[in-house]
C-alpha cells in the first residue's frame, strides 16, 4: 500500500469522501487533502477532515509550489476542478482553464517528478453536445428515453460508451477535462506514468453542496427540503431531461478496487456512471423529492435551452463492468433517501448553503 496519497480538491464532494475512505481503509498511510476552498460549503468538511484524521493542505493546484508542500506521495487522485458546465460562458475562461487544464498539468508534472501513480477524475462532459442533441430518442409521459437505434457508434438504449465520437464542441469546462485526458495519456507514454481515467457522469450523494449546474440531485432535494425555488428549464420546460448517476459510495468502492489492483486499470479510460439503472428525470426527481420530504413546490418552466444543455445523458458503464466485474450497489431511491437524511441531520449549517 502506498505509504502517502495526495488528494486534490481534497475538501470537496468527491476529493473529501475518498480522503476519508481511504484513511479509513489503510489508517497507517498517510492521507492528504488539498483544497483551496472556493467552493461554498467546502469548509464544512474541515472537521470531518479532521476527526477522520486526514491532513488538510490549504493550495491550489494553480501553483506547483502548494502542491510540492504537500511531500511526495506515491499516489495522486486529481480530484480537483471547476466543475460547472457553464463555466466561463458568461465571462472569462480564466479560472477554469487555469484550474482544470493548468492545474492538471501542475499534477501530473509533479506526479512525474515524485515517480508518482494518478487516478484523474473527468467527466461525461468530454462528449460533444451537438452528437448527444442528435441522439434519437422518444418522448415518454415523465422522461426522454433513448432509441435502440442511433446515429453515432457507442450509443444505443444503454446509453454513451467510450466509443462515441470525440470530434465537437463540448463546452469550455469539457474541453479542460478532454484536454487534461490527453496531456496525461501524453505524460504517460513519455515518462511511464502509471494512470486511470474516470470519466464521470453525475455523482450525488450525502455532503454534495448542489447547485443549478453542477449537482443537481443534491441541489432538487435540498430545494424541496428548505422550500427553494425551481424551475425546469429548456427542452420546452417539461423537466423531461435525464441523467443517470452514481451515489458517491460507490464510487468510492470502485476507486478503491483500483489502488488495490491498479495493475489491472493501468492505461484505461472508463466510463463511470449508474446507467438506465440509476437515470432519472427532473419530472421523476420532483416526485421522489415530494414522496421522500412530504413537501410539494410549484415549479417553473422555462422553455428556452441554456448552452451546453443536453436532453438525455446515460452512462453505459459495462466495458467496466465486463473487465472489473463491477456494477453500483445503490439505486435511486436509496440516493434521494440518503441526500435527505444527511439534510436533516445538518439542517442548521446547510440551510444557509441551500438559501
């Protein structure tokens, strides 16, 4: 086992939960989480840093000298990222391509430097909008659901695999991801870089800070918890757009099977994601959330599409499943339930997160 990991975005949803899972799993290495603390609700899980024993390094992955503070680890997980799809559409590109395509550079080139292993976080998001826009699909009365037949090699009614073209746009944050993915394929084949790339779709579970654009299952049962406002916006208002996703311990399962075995990943790049499974629609989310809160919003429409919105996304995970025989464990309802209860024990401190 490795003696120190470094974990960027270390005090984030992601970067936190496996920080603490892995101290948990092997309590004799040393773990680190680095997090330069931008995201609200971030700092919230300080403490649980803390009594889970895990260093906390305040940097950012923006200037290799933060991250060389952090010693020499034999193992990087780079969770680290602005993780909004709008990101920079609205302004400038500065902070997420300095954060997610710098800032990976800064992480592998270190992870070079220390003989490091890497396991990279990326995103759905590679895939170009327009392609999935073009998918066909039908129009069920709560969801789109995707057609048997489609137009592009890798995707078909179990959703997008690793085959499905890359040629596109894919919005800024998706190119920084993309890009990150190529540059570490690159470091890999010129310096012997040992790696994994998980290419994530939506993640939910307990501690995730949701927002609009990033976290919404999160943000849809905190809404209808402390009474929030929403909308279902674009693709004519109807809340009928589906994503799959993967509760967050299982995730943390899966990464954990890879340091065990990263001999056996060496090299991939998979799609991760919960599948037809584990999808769902706003309209669907809404009435899980009324079932499992007892409380019922108005909600508003919005017709008009916002850029880089897609109508159907649904990871199809089975190449991973057919080469690690793995397969998430927790279902949808089980999620929800969760993200509620974690609500209700944190009422006082998330209330003002969820405003």
């Amino acid at each position: 086992m490795y003696e120190h990991i470094l974990v960027t975005g270390g005090a984030g949803f992601v970067g936190s939960s496996l920080a603490l899972a892995l101290k948990a799993a092997w309590p004799e290495s040393r773990i680190t989480a680095l997090d330069n603390l931008k995201r609200r609700g971030s700092e919230l899980n300080l403490p649980r840093l803390a009594v889970g024993r895990v260093e906390f390094l305040h940097g950012d992955v923006r200037n290799p000298e933060d991250l060389a503070a952090a010693g020499r680890p034999g193992l990087l997980l780079e969770c680290s990222a602005e993780p909004s799809v709008l990101a920079g559409m609205d302004g400038s590109p500065d902070y997420v391509i300095e954060s997610n395509l710098f800032g990976a550079y800064h992480c592998f080139e270190k992870a070079r430097q220390w003989g490091a292993d890497v396991i990279f976080f990326s995103t759905s998001r590679v895939y170009p909008i327009a392609a999935l826009n073009q998918l066909h699909f039908e129009e069920q009365p709560t969801r789109f659901a995707l057609c048997p037949d489609q137009p592009f090699p890798g995707a078909s009614e179990h959703g997008i695999s690793e085959d499905f073209p890359l040629a596109g746009a894919r919005s800024l944050y998706g190119m920084t991801k993309y890009s990150a993915e190529l540059l570490l394929e690159e470091y890999a084949a010129a310096y012997g870089l040992r790696y994994v790339v998980n290419r994530c779709g939506v993640i939910a579970g307990p501690w995730q800070m949701g927002k609009v654009d990033q976290g919404v299952i999160a943000l849809w049962m905190a809404c209808h918890y402390f009474r929030r406002r929403l909308s279902y916006i674009g693709f004519g208002g109807l809340g009928k757009q589906v994503r799959d996703f993967i509760h967050i311990d299982d995730l943390v399962e899966l990464v954990l099977a890879q340091i065990r075995d990263l001999g056996r990943y060496q090299g991939e790049c998979l799609n991760v994601g919960g599948g037809r499974a584990c999808s769902v629609s706003l309209l669907e989310a809404t009435a899980l959330c009324q079932e499992i809160t007892g409380n019922s919003l108005p909600i508003g429409r919005d017709i008009k599409d916002r850029p880089a919105d897609v109508r159907i996304y649904i990871t199809d995970a089975r190449r991973l499943e057919r080469e690690a025989g793995w397969r998430p464990a927790r279902g949808v309802r089980q999620t929800f339930s969760d993200v509620y209860e974690w609500l209700r024990a944190e009422e006082p401190r998330l209330r003002a997160i969820f405003r």
